[in-house]
C-alpha cells in the first residue's frame, strides 16, 4: 500500500516521564517512507487540531528529536479539553483540508475515543485515513494492555521515594502517608511495595481505590504496625473512597465540618493526607505524623525513568507508524507481556479500548485489602526497569552496655 | 601522637542523601590506625550516647559499608532530641565508662553544640579526647562552610523537580506553586533556578525566608507572569514570613477565619502550598492553581544523589579521622571553596560553627526580592554534580494555516 500524504501527531491528557519517545518513535519511523509527504505535529492535542496549530517535524533535526525522547512531559503540550462529536467533526475537516493521511494521537483511554470519532467522520466522508492511538497513562489503567507506557517510569519514581521515606521515618520513628496519584486505578499506590527490601521495611500499608478505604480499619492497621515497630509507613491513592463511593477527602472534609465563610474549599493537592494525618494524631494520640502528596513530581520528575519503559514507549510508536504504512491498518496499539520479561505490540480495534479503565485484579491485592501480593511484585517488578538502587543497612554487632548493663 | 582508645560516632538530625558516606568515610579511616581499640556507632544520636546503645562497627564488613554509604538516610538512625548540660554530662560519663577516645559527631548547627558540651565537660574532667564535629545538613546554614554535605544532593532534587513541574506547566498552562523545606535559609528553595534553560522556563518566581513575604506584592508577581505566558511556576520556601516575623502560613490561617470545633489544625505538610493556590484561586480568577510540598521526598529520595556531595561527604569524614589523629585536634570541620570548581577542609573551634544559622547573603537574592541572581546560580551549579540532564524543546518551524488562514 503506499497511500500518500501528510503525518500528523498528537500528544494528549497528563505528561509522562517517556510519552515523547513515543512521539520521536512516531517521526523518526515515518519519515523514512517514501508516500509520507510531511510530519506535522499539532500543539496542546485537540486544540492544535481544531486550530490548525502545527509544527511542521520533518523540519526537525534528528539530534534535536534525540534529546526531546530523553525529556519528560508532552513536547508538543497537551489539553485537558475533551472534545464532542461536533468537536471531532470540526478536526475532521481539518485533517482533511492539510491531505493528513496519517493520524496517530498518543493519550489514554479518552484519546483512544477521539480517534475513534475521527475515524468514523473519515469513513462516512469516504476520506482514506488511517487513525491510530498509541497508548500512554501513568495512570495504566488502559484495558488489554498489559500496562502502558509512562507508567513504569512514574512507578519507579514512587518506589524510589518510599524507599528513601522507609529509611528516614527509620531514622526519626513517627507515622508516614504519602498519598500518590490514581483515582480509580491503584497500580501507581502499589507501585510503592517493592520499596520493601528488609522484613520490617515500609510501606507497611497500603490502600487501594479498588477497596473500600473505612477510616477505623485504617487507624487499626496503623495502629497495629507502630506498636510493633514504632514506626508506620503507609502508601494512599488519592482515590480512595468510603463504603458509598464518596471519596475519603470529602467524607473527611464533612466530619470535620468547617465554617469557611464561603471561602475555603480543600480541594488543594495536599488536603486529603492532611486529613488523614489528623486522624491518626487526634485518635492514636501519636505525635510525629508527616503526610506527602506526590503530586506532580511523580509524572514529570527528571532523570527517573525507567529504560524498559523508555525502550516500549518508543517502540509503540514505531509499530503504530509500521502498522498503519505496511498493514494499512486502524486501531489502538497495545503492548502484550510474552515471557518474564517480553513484550510485543498488537493493533486492537479503537472502540475496544476507548472510554474503559482497568482496575487492579483481585489476584494483585492481599486479603485484608491493606497491601498487595507477591503476584503483584512479580508483575511489576521489570517494569521498573534496569539499575535500580538497592539500598543498605548497617549489620554489626550490639556492644555490651556498661553503665546501663542488660 | 597515639592515644589508645576506641572512636565512637554519631549521626543527628535529619537525615540527607549522603550523611551514610561521611559514616563510611570515618569508619573506614579509623580502621586503618593501630591505637583504636574499636569503632563504635551509637544508635539515635544522643539518645544512643546516653543508653549506651552501640553497635561494634569494628565487626561491618567493607562490603556492606560501602553499600551503606550509597544509601540515603542515617544508617545509625537520628534523633530530635537535643540535649542540655546534664545530658551531655551523662554522656560524657558514657563515653569514659567505654574508654572512648575519639568522638565523632555528624549533624548540624546543634550537633556542633553538643560535641562543644561533651568536649568541655571531658576538658573539666582532665580525660584525654578528640572531639570532632563533622557537618550535615539539606538546609546549608552552617556558618564558614561555603556549603555542607547534604545540600548538593538536596538542591539537584529540587533543580530535577522543577525542571519537570516546569515541562509540565508549560504543556498544561496554569499556576504552580513548590513548596521547598528551609524554615530560615533560603539556599534550597533558590535551588529550584538551575530549571530554567530556555528564556521563558520557570521558576518565574523564587520566594526566600531571607526577605519578607508579601501576599499582594505575590500575587502581583503571579499575576504579570501568567498575563505573559499563561503559566507561572513558583517556587516558594516553607519559611517564608510577613513584615512582622510571623510564618505567611499562621497569618493565612488566620484571615481565613476558621471555625474548626477545636478539632481542625492545619498544620500538615500541604498547608502553605495549599493556601497560597487558594489566594492565587480566588483573587486572581485563575482556573488551573496547583501546589506540591516536596516534603520528606527532597532529602531521602533514593537515587537522586550529586556525585561532588558525595565524594565531599566522604572526604569530611576521612579528614575528620586525620584531624583528630595526626594533628591531636578537636573543632569542627569545615568545608572551604579554593576554585571553580574545588574545595579544601579545615577545622575551626566548636564554638565558631555550634549554634550559629548561615543565610543567604545579599548578593544571591535579585533586587525584587522574588528571585535569585546570577551569583547564586555560579555558586550553586557546580554543588549538584555531574550528569544532570538538560531537557530540550521542539524547535521545529509553525506550518501556515489553511481553514483558519491568519
């Protein structure tokens, strides 16, 4: 097949730490065929497309595309706008009118709907397009995909910071909540487990928004640990919600029952451990009691990454271009685990993925709903990737107490 | 000079990213000198020093040393505790009852205080003793340091945070606010310069303890920046006080007016940045306000470590051990830059360094008080090591519109 005409690239959603290899995947791969007449890439996702906001990237050195895969965040920047059937419509008609034979859109599950939309305006229209998404989430909660990329990266970044928070709430003793991103998928929150290298090495708990999060459960489990060990280090989604599927902050929030003269809402990043926090001082009586929200520095961080994750994102966007140029084909990239640890990339139809989330299976979460199993490690584990530090504590002996003898 | 005995070390207050390689590098060298009996490392700090709990670091191999030294956190666990006169009198009592005749204290400005207590109490005493404080600390206010270990590590985490949070911003838009520890020097939250590469990247602004803090000259700041580039990241130091000295979070808290039951103290790590996005909200009308507090992440991250913080961790403690050997000194030793980019040690009385607080001088801050100069950032750049990444932009050229010709 050699339909001729233009590229044309998107990034959409929230960044990641690898979604530009993805895209230096997508114009390093298309600019070798011949029937490719440009590569444009349309800046912050479906506004760029409706505005015609195009870079043209075959005017892009290599060497430049080369330290942009290497930079976290969407080099062509991104919306949070989600666009409607007349939305769709309106980019139609601009694909149309810049010959774009070629569209491939990187993003999650909604962006997977866009292209899906697209499409179908380009059939109705007769207009040979071939669409395809190519999956990013931090998130990972794209179904048949094994997982996607951008999250390996974001899940090393939460390993390494709970590991360094197990070591200094060691030092300094107290209870720890760091609260990381996920609102209805935990695979991020889990992420944290393989911070545990030591038998008694934190995070000790950890709450998923696959389970329902009960606040006395919580101060149980919490309370449990620190006596044992005087130290407690526990890993919350963001998403975690009540028995009636109201989320914790909120529920929490209500209890608290704050007059805020119409001013104060705590919709801020750092309120549910906060919340949380006063829980566990007002009602386990501990004193030192630290919350972090991971925020943003979980999905953009510099210099953590995971090269498994580098290598797959870049890949997925070599395969979509290879598909759509030598297969002539629509559909949405998936990455598929063959071996431990193996991958390799199929093309699934685009409403097959489209507007789903997968959540945690059952067999990744304990029983008690308050850690994960050791099939979630194994899971997880090489998406990390290569070189990760492992960290060590001092081994020797005890001294025999003199003044104070035993 | 050889005087018989055994050495004991210590570690204080917070933990750092390379505290462990100054342990190392103490324990390693003691080894090498016949006239110690034993090298000891006393659990919790003082607390360890008056328990008498020692573990035999005589009896560690070299292996796990060296691992521990790559291991971010106090191997030998810390404490908050600081002790007065009578606690460093039973310490010293300790310290005789083991034969201890080199005593090594790693930790900041009250950990210098506290070596000064011990070594004047054994000076009293008329018992022979080395006592060496040795320097620590992410915040870098210890006085005639140009810096200390620690901070090095602690400022390219924050560098590597915003070089993100700013890669971030820019393909989302909008208003980010970090928040950096350092209750009364400013030396991390001015790291966070070293993000910006391009012209346009941020931080646009840089809000220090060094100057009083403003809300409406802030908001102004906030507000010419976005009007400008429709984004602005802030970076902002947890310390940050009014025109009278009071912390911008307790004076926030209190215009906000809330009645909280008795229940409701918002004094958990995501406050500040919380409120602060909440005045941007609300009086400047801009939709997209997000705040991160980098809390316990920027000391203890695992992995994100600066290579000349490290070596000079290290280095402190070995010369520290030549010191208290070869020369038969005490003091505190110190950290002293000769060139760009190198440094010597030297050791300087106790009472020069224990309890004094190092600021940022004049020169580093600019003239508006909302950001740093280029001094800062010479002095600064060489102190985070090598291989930090430089992230990079697309460059390509803008393609003409067709539909929406301009």
């Amino acid at each position: 097949m050699s339909l001729a005409g233009k590229v044309l690239i998107a990034q959409g959603g929230g960044p990641t730490a690898v979604i530009n290899q993805t895209l230096v995947g997508i114009v390093l791969e298309a600019r070798k065929f011949p029937q490719v007449t440009k590569v444009y890439g349309a800046i912050k996702g479906v506004e760029g497309l409706l505005n015609e906001d195009f870079l043209d990237l075959t005017q892009e050195t290599t060497h430049n595309l080369e330290q942009v895969a290497l930079t976290p965040s969407s080099a062509l920047l991104s919306t949070r706008v989600k666009p409607d059937s007349k939305y769709c419509h309106e980019i139609f008609k601009v694909l149309k009118a810049h010959d774009v034979r070629y569209f491939f859109y990187i993003g999650g599950n909604d962006s997977a709907d866009t292209v899906r939309i697209v499409n179908e305006e380009a059939k109705m229209a007769k207009y040979d397009l071939r669409a395809i998404h190519v999956p990013k989430t931090i998130d990972n909660d794209l179904v048949l995909n094994d997982h996607t990329p951008g999250y390996g990266s974001a899940a090393r970044f939460v390993a390494q910071a709970f590991t360094g928070i197990n070591l200094d709430t060691r030092a300094l003793s107290g209870v720890y909540l760091g609260i990381v991103m996920g609102r209805n998928a935990g695979f991020l929150t889990a992420a944290s487990a393989i911070a545990q290298k030591y038998p008694d090495d934190g995070p000790h708990l950890i709450y998923l928004p696959e389970r329902k999060f009960n606040t006395d459960k919580f101060l149980g489990d919490v309370k449990r640990i620190y006596d044992r060990l005087g130290r407690c280090v526990v890993a919350v989604s963001e998403g975690i919600k009540d028995d009636s599927g109201i989320p914790i902050l909120a529920s929490l929030l209500k209890d608290i029952d704050i007059d805020s003269h119409g001013n104060l809402t705590l919709s801020g990043t750092g309120a549910l451990g906060d919340l949380l926090a006063q829980e566990v001082k007002g009602k386990l009586g501990i004193s030192r009691v630290r919350s972090d929200t991971f925020g943003y520095l979980q999905r953009s961080f510099l210099g953590c990454v995971s090269d498994v994750d580098q290598q797959e994102a870049r890949e997925a966007g070599e395969r979509a271009v290879q598909m759509a140029m030598w297969q002539d084909l629509d559909g949405s990239v998936t990455i598929n685990r063959t071996g431990f640890y193996s991958v390799d990339y199929r093309l699934v139809k685009l409403e097959e993925v489209a507007g789903k989330t997968k959540l945690m299976p059952d067999e990744y979460i304990n029983e008690d709903s308050n850690h994960v199993t050791d099939a979630f490690k194994y899971y997880v584990r090489p998406l990390l990737g290569s070189g990760l530090q492992s960290p060590a504590l001092l081994r020797a002996p005890k001294v025999t107490k003199i003044l104070r003898g035993e």
